[in-house]
C-alpha cells in the first residue's frame, strides 16, 4: 500500500519510519525539506509539495504541529487542495481543534476528497513503538480502507463519528487528566504538610484502586519539583478551558474541571505554562515565585 | 506464633480465616459467638471475651465495624485493658478516625502494652486472598514483631511513624479518590452530552496514561445507574470533609477537593448517601430526584 | 442639540422620550415604525431608515436589543454606513460584546466619522429617571461634545479609554453581581436548613456591611421561589463565561467566579435559563425539577 | 435599671459607658480592674469579681474577646457561676461559638438563672454611637426585660429562638461577606490585568445594584494593598469553615463558599491571617510572598 505523509517533526518521523519497516511504500513532504533524508535513507520518495504527494497518492496521512500548520498544508499555495479530488483520502492526524478539523474536512469533500480526523493520544515512544491511540472520525469507508496503516501505528484505533468527534474525545481525556493531576498534587501537598512522605503516598496510591501510569510517571519527579514538559501546562490549561467551553455549550456543570482548570491558569500566571502539566504542583504548594507573567 | 483475632465480620472473619490457613495458632472472639463456629472447624480456639483472648494470646489483632465498637472492645467490662499489660501487643486494624486510634493507643500504653494502628486498604476479596495494603502506625517494635502476620495478610504493609499516621494516610488516599470520581463522572456526563459514546470513553481513558483500576471497576456500572455500595456516598464524603480538615489544619488550600465535597453533599442532599460514591454521578448528570434528605 | 436615535424598545423609548422633554432635538427610528408615533406626539421627527437619521442629524445614538440588531443597523441595506462621513458621530449605546463593538467601531472610523461606545447599566426605571450609570469608552472627542445628552440620560457617565472598554467594564460588574447573587443564595439556603429565617438573615444582612440593593430588591422575592426575569439568567451565565474568558487572556484565576459560573450553569441545565438570575438559588437548594435542558 | 457588666475591652468599655450615659446605672468587672477606673469617674460602680456583680445586680452582662474568656467568667473561682441563682439573668454578648454557648447556657439554667446569648455585629465606633446589630438568642423573657439595654446599645435587635442561632446567624452572614470579598478581589484583579482601572471599578459599582459599604470602606485600602485588621483573615477563614460545617450537618452544597475558604486558606499559608480579611485580594493577584507559614 502506498502512502503519502506530510509533517515529518518528532511524532511524524517516528510514525512514516514504522510505516516504512512495515512495508509501506511512503512518499514524504516537510516543510524543511532537509527532514527527509533520514526517511529516504529507509526508502521513502520525497514530494516536493504537499500538493505533488497527494497527486501522487491515494491515501495521504499529515501530522503536523498545530493548527496554524494543519491548514497552511491544506490551503497555502501548492496545497493539498490543489489536488485531492475523487478517490482520493486525506487522514489528518495532527491535534487541531475541532473547528479547524471542519474547515479541512469541508474544503477537501468540496474537492470530491474523502476526510478523516485522527488525532492521537500518545507521544514519542508509542509512535515508534506503534503503540499510539488514534481517536479518528469523519469518512468511515476512508477509515475501513485506511485500516491496516492504523493497526501498525496504534494499539488501537476508534472509529467516533463525524468529524470533530475525534478532537472532541481528546478533550474529554485531556480534562479529566488535568483533574486528576491537580488531585494528586492536593493529595501530595496534604501528605507532606501533615508528615507524611510524599513518597510513600505514591507507593500507596500505586497498589489500590487508584493506581495509574499517569502518578506512577510524574509523581516521583514532582516530588523533586522536576517538570520537564512532556505535555505543556499552557496546552493542558486550553484542553481544560476548551472542554469548559463544550460544557457550556450543552449546559453541563462541572465544578471539578472548573476548579482545574483555575488551577492551572494560577500556574501559567506564575510562568509555569511551558513546564509540564504536573508544575501546577508548585501552585498547590505556594512555592511558585510570585509575579504575574502571562 | 499464636495470636488473638477480635471480629468476625466480613473483612475479620476472611482474615483470621486466611491465618490459620498459613499456620498460626488462632484465638477468636466475636460480640456474636456463634459467629466463631466456622472458624473453630478450621482450627481456632475461642476466647470467651476480649479480655480472655488478650489474657492467653500474646499478640491480639482487632477488626471492628467502627469507632464505637473499636473503643466498646477495649474499655467496656471483659474488655482488653482488663488484661493488657506489659509483654503484650495490641493491633487495631479496624478504620477509625485519628482520634478513636489516640485513646485507644494511650489506654494501651498506660497499662503497659504496646499498640499498632493499622488500618487497610482493601475489601472482601484482598482480605481472602492476602492482598490488603496495611498502613501501621504506632509501636515500631510491634510492627516488626507481627510482620509475618502482615505478610500473610496483605500485599504490602507500611509502617508510618507514630500513631494516626495510619488514618491519616488512609484520608488522603480517599480525598484523591473522591476528586477521581468527580473528574470521570464530569468526563462521562460531557461525552454523553456532547454526542461522544461514555462507554467509549471509558475504552480510551483505559488505554492510556489515566487507566487505573476503579474507572474499569465502576465506570460501566456507572452508565447504567448502578451503584451497589461497595464504599457508601456518605462515608467518602465524611473522609473528604476530614481531609479538608487536616489541610485546614496546616493551611494547605485544596480547591478540588473542597468541589468533590460540595458535589458529594450535593449527592447526600438527593438521599444518595447510602449509594456507592460513584452515585455522584447523578449529581453531574442532574438527574437525582428532587428533594432534601440529609 | 438635534440627535437621531435608532432603536425604540423599552430602553430607548424611555431614554429618547427624556431627551425630548429635556429640550432636546430628536428624530426617531425604529424597525417597527409604527413605534416611533408615541414619540412623534412628544415632539419627535421620524428617520425612515437608519441611513436617513444619520443623514439628518450630526449625532446618532443607538439602543438596540443585541449584537445582531447592533450589526444590522449598521451594515445592511439603508444602515448606518451608508451616510455616515467625517464630522458625524455614532454613539452605540446597546449592550453588546467587545468584538461587535470593535467591528461596528472600524466601519465608522474607515468612512470618516467617529465612533463612542457607550453601554449602560440600570434598565427601564432608572431610564426613564435620567439615572443610568454610562459606560463609554472610544472618540474622547465625541464623549465630549455628547455629554449634554449624557448628562440628561444618566446620573454618571465614564469614559474608559478605547473601544472595548465599555463591554469589558460591564463584564466585570456582571461577574462580581454573579459571585454576590451566589454568595447570597447559600447564605439564604443555610440559613433555611439550619433552623434560621431567611426572611431575617436578608434584614440583618441590609443593617450590616454587606447591605446593597440587588439584595434588598431580589431576596424577598427569592424566599418566595419568584424570578420574573429583569435579567435573563441565560444571560447573565453568558456574562460572567466572557468575564472567564477574559481572565483567561490575561492569565487571572478566578475560582469565585469559576464555581458561580458552574452554577448558573447548572441552573440552565435545570431549564431555569429564561428565570432571573436569582434561580440559581433553586439549584442551592436542589429544588429545580430534575432534567437537561439546555 | 441596674445592671452588671464583665469585660471593659475596647467594645466592652465604649457600651458600658453609652449605658452609664443614658441613665443606667453600671457595676463594671474587669479581670485588670485599674481600666475600671474611666467608668468610675462616669458613675459606675466596682465589682471585685464576676461573682460579685452578679450577687448585687438582678441583670448582668458579658462582652468577653474570646470563648476561653467567657468560660472562665463563668466557670472559674469567683465566677458568675457561684452566685447565679433563679430571678437573676445572664446576657452573653461576646462573640463565641454555639458550643461555648450552650454549655454557659446550661450551667446557667441548671443554677435557676436564665440566659441569653447577643452577639453582636459592629465594631467599636458603632458601639460607641450605639449603632450595633444585637443577634439573641436563649430566653425570650430575659430578651424582654433587657430590652431597653439593647435599645441604648443597638440600632437594631433581633429575637431568633433557641440558644445558639445568635452565634449561627453571625456565621452565615459572615460566610457570605467572605465570599463577596473574594468577588470583588476578582473582579479589581481582573479589571486591573485587562487595562481598567481598579478606581473606576468602584466608583462604577458604588452606582450600582451591588453598591454595599464594604466594597466602599476596603475597596480603595486594597487597591492600596492596605490591610489594617479590621477583622482579621485567620478570623473570617474560621467562620467561613464553621458556616461549611453548619452547611455539611445539613447537607448544604455551598460551592462559592467553599472555593473562598479555599482561598482564604492560601492566604494563611502565605502568612496573610493576621491582616484584614481583604488582604485575600493579595492571593488573588498573585502578589503575595511564596512561602508558608501557618
């Protein structure tokens, strides 16, 4: 099967290089054209637009930074636009919001394309070990087709719906995450203040009923105030505010998220936001530095 | 090794059942002495009263219902102060509040006992099968003395530090619990709203870094509106409310758990007090039945 | 002064039916036209079209009902645009958001006229009494000039600086009458359930520090379970959401307001959206029937 | 009318001297007996202990700082206790918790003598002018008979049945000033931080619906950061978390008040307790030292 793949940064690099050791023939683009080498090393042919693998493709997946990215490969000039046409698929697994994902997903059915959102959950090592989520929605036969790609890159893939449906779970996982983590940083705080180990909290939490990779990943490093940003605070922060917003949308009350979600906007106006999710931890503790950075 | 076991209900009677399995020589008592039978026909002996078991046993454990039934065992006529004495360890592995745990560890040590606090994590099923996590506190010697107890019994056992550290622990546990419960049934009650299936939901939370044991115990329970009491409503919310407490305590500021609590309150103002915790579900949703019971 | 005014609902009837009586020139216009005959009597020239008012008159106020009325008068057929030209000023002075605003102000400003912002609070009575508090913010120069007109309409006009800043102001206030009305619907519930009078809880609270005239006015009518709805609570929820938002941008934590907006949130799940903003006191008590609404 | 009075702080000295003013006459104790000394040259006469005044006065009244105060009038040698006797009354007005109370309470009645709990809301410049609000609560006879002392003392008294909902009272109306003070530190945050000015925030609501004295005495202090103790925070933290209590005896879901307990709580880990509870506005912004006292 051949595939084209646009956006070659730290995920789409592992995930076009898996493709290719399972035997795809895989067609890349990146924006720094230099990225490629690595991947034809291993034995993907080079586009030199977006616009010349989708011409050149049947099926081409993207898996780009942002949103800003995700649209800029699908309307800037030499596009995806400017070729996607009948027969053809678009996958676009990069994290984009919902309303970005409907705009792609329109402009490319007006172009007689097929859509599929697939957003992921997962980083660096569940790429390369083909161990991702993929949250995809939009055009079920494209999914069905598209099917054996997701088998090689994911532990498992889930078909949601319409399009918007995929970022809309990502939402939901991601709110309760940071819910999660602000409960596990009250829980650490009140352990340490009223002499207990913090360590020992965690070594409790991981045998019951509450255990998780989540503290079991973060806890220790939190408890040496270490937050290398695995998933950025300030991303962490919209997912919440963005669910927030879903929540208001179909008048769904959650005082939980909402508490979180101040949490967190405390933290990156302590400058936290570029550290991990988990350095809402210092803002528990009261020993973020005071200020007010945005 | 001989030891004393006070408590036959569901949680003792799998304990003391499981030692004599392991070798130990058992003596049992129970409010209700018909209640020893079973275990008489697996080996043990009967104590006639708290004090006759103390009396013959060097090491006697405690698993009572509650704080009034633990302080009834050891201060009321034929009770354990009447024979404790120096040489002989007392280890109250009932849940009581911090409090309860003092009084009873003071009386001990005045008549020159030596106490343990140690509470478990577990139900039923841990119990039967020596997987309890035990959280001692108290008598350091103690703790090492009645160790191959431990091992027999749980899983894990802790020992941290003197007395009440072991129903502290058990609180913070709870309180982490609790906000866990708030974030999944918010999550649930957004997907569902939102169009997104809560029972694929569950499936993604699953497989990925937030994946822990009482989302895939109680989630789909959860879904049908189904809350057998494993833990009730009201008790959750009374540790929650003690946790809050302790952080007042030791001015530590705990906006998530301080929202469990108010959601968990919400819950027992609908009459769901006597649900399992995971009924705050139904506060989310906004389903509970109208109304105000306490 | 000659003035045009555009928009005759119950505001402006009563703000343009004052300019009149205070001498002032007024031609009127209005969707309905068959609205503008009261005001004719009073002494007031009819606009046919929104272009002709301003095409009359140096000076045109509006009063309309929302951001799409704001827009449409402006822009479509016969709007606003059409004749507006340097050395006109168009004074909005409805209750719409900062982006509507800033949409409607850059029209004005790019077909050479200039543009005041101008949002009030106080509804019909004190509109009908020249005692609107006037939120202006946009053209120093036309706040200058127009302050006569101001000065019949309100008891206290401000100006706040550039366009935006008027609807920014009014979110505030909202936010903080949100969190009050909050404030007061547990203090009335806590009272009830604890054995206290509401009725005497609201006549210690108007003797006291805390004394103001949203409580004076809503609180008896709130122990009455009566809302007729002088502020939507659908948009007051809307309200203190945008002031979230705006905290958001600027990186402030709100919990206060957070947990409020989840309240009224709440109450528009409960179907109480269209009530006054005082029936998020029947979410308190969980008295509103149970269901979802949106 | 003859009377007793125990207890010459600031607010004791300035009621017992409005007393003497209008025609009492006043037998003053005070445990440093030289500050009796002002109200002697006023015409008072000296009691040498509790016991004493309350053997010469049929009525006697108590404003001590703090319940460890009014039970040691009460309970310790040469305390009201020992010559409390049926015809004789005694009248509470020190602020203390419904426990202190009820146990003042009922060692008075158990000696034949009737009491009556009336704390009080105002400080000492009302007390002085006789502008206090008299919350009582106890016998509905004694509060009869003392009326005419009330009178003198207050603007104001209530009659709310049963020992202890004087204190309850007080409680609820301070959980709703904290939680009104947390709005307007919000809101002065937030205008602040989106480019209005603090200043005009206030005189903008000191127009409106929500104008009440506190925001108008405080309010400029804070944007000051001035926060003389007027009531100290670590006080207004207390009652607000005793109004949470009242609230979880009842089952009362108060989510606006928890999440200001929780804030008030962060100010008293950053070492804020001893100012005016306003000081809270310091958390708010962020501004506050890292650090954390109790």
């Amino acid at each position: 099967m051949e595939v084209g793949f646009l956006g070659l940064g730290i995920m789409g690099k592992a995930m076009a290089s898996r493709l290719l050791k399972h035997g795809f023939r895989v067609t890349v683009w990146n924006r720094t054209l230099s990225k490629c080498e690595e991947l034809v090393e291993q034995g993907a042919s080079i586009g030199e637009t977006p616009a010349l693998v989708v011409k050149k493709c049947k099926y081409t997946i993207a898996m780009l930074s942002d949103p800003a990215a995700a649209l800029s490969v699908v309307f800037d000039k030499d596009g995806v636009l400017e070729q996607i046409s009948e027969g053809k698929g678009y996958i676009d697994m990069s994290t984009v919001d919902a309303e970005t994902s409907s705009k792609i997903s329109e402009a490319i059915i007006r172009k007689g394309g097929s859509f599929l959102e697939a957003p992921v959950s997962g980083s660096k090592k569940p790429a390369e070990d083909g161990q991702l989520i993929i949250l995809s929605a939009g055009d079920k036969a494209l999914y069905e087709v598209i099917l054996p790609v997701f088998d090689v890159l994911g532990k498992k893939s889930f078909f949601l719906g319409e399009v918007g449906k995929g970022a809309r779970m990502k939402l939901v996982v991601n709110m309760i995450m940071g819910s999660m983590m602000n409960a596990l940083s009250e829980g650490l705080c009140l352990a340490d203040k009223s002499g207990l180990s913090p360590q020992t909290l965690l070594d409790v939490l991981d045998l019951g009923a509450c255990s998780n990779p989540m503290f079991k990943l973060k806890g220790p490093a939190m408890i040496e105030s270490k937050y290398p940003p695995a998933f950025p605070l300030k991303h962490q922060q919209k997912d919440v505010r963005l669910a927030l917003c879903l929540g208001d949308e179909h008048a769904v009350s959650m005082p939980i998220a909402a508490a979180s979600n101040e949490a967190f906007k405390k933290a990156r106006s302590h400058g936290l936001g570029d550290l991990d999710f988990s350095a809402v931890y210092e803002i528990v503790k009261g020993t973020a530095p005071s200020g007010n950075a945005a």
